[in-house]
C-alpha cells in the first residue's frame, strides 16, 4: 500500500510566485502615482471649502447677519474657514479679481504646498 503525501508540488509553488510577481509588477504603479492624485484632491477639496464659504457669507450679509465679513478678494475668504485660517501646506491667489464688488465672482487658485498641485474655485464677492 503506497503512503498518501499532500501538499502542493514544487512546480505549483513557482508558477503561483511567478503569478503574484507579474501582477505585482503592474499593480505597483499605479500605486506609487496616487500620491499626486491626493495632492489635486486635497487642494480641490480646499478649494471647494472656500466657494461654499464664500456662498454662505454672501447670504448671511444679504440677511444682515452681523457675523458676515467682506470678501473682496480671495485672500479674505479664509477668514470664513474654521480657525480662520487656511489648513497648513495650502496657499491662495486671486487668479480673477471680483467682477462686482456685491454679488461678483472671484476666481481663487488653491496650492497644496508639498505637491505643488493646484485647484480652483469661483468665490463670491460681498461688500
């Protein structure tokens, strides 16, 4: 009677390692390039913070709310943030100045500072 052996044979063990390496070799890539891609989503997702900051101030100076600052540039618009600050490794430019100082619009280019990446947003203007 022959004995009964289990496990999986050499030949198997090399093709399933050769396997794991060919898609490790085509998935690494596309891995190592997401880094770039989170640096655009961050400054967008900043940029984005801004323009509905801008919205919200605007009609809370319409209804007189006290609370309201003017926003004639893009640089005031991060006194409307949480803090009143920009989050750290980010920085803003006007790109486009206020097309009517009550109710224009203002385009803003939002930099995060370690990926160089970039993001814009239309804000509006409130006197």
């Amino acid at each position: 009677m022959k004995p009964i052996h289990s496990g999986f044979t050499l030949i198997e063990l090399v093709v399933v390692i050769v396997i794991l390496g060919i898609l490790s070799a085509i998935a690494l890539p596309k891995f190592i390039n997401l880094s770039a891609e989170a640096g655009t989503a961050a400054a967008s997702g900043v940029a984005a913070s801004l323009a509905s900051a801008s919205a919200i101030n605007y009609a809370a100076k319409k209804v007189g709310n006290s609370n309201a600052i003017t926003v004639a540039n893009c640089a005031a618009t991060t006194g409307l943030l949480v803090g009143n600050n920009l989050p750290n490794g980010y920085t803003v430019l006007t790109t486009t100045p206020c097309s009517a100082p009550d109710g224009g619009t203002a385009v803003c280019t939002v930099t995060h500072t370690q990926s160089t990446r970039t993001a814009s947003s239309a804000i509006v203007c409130s006197p």
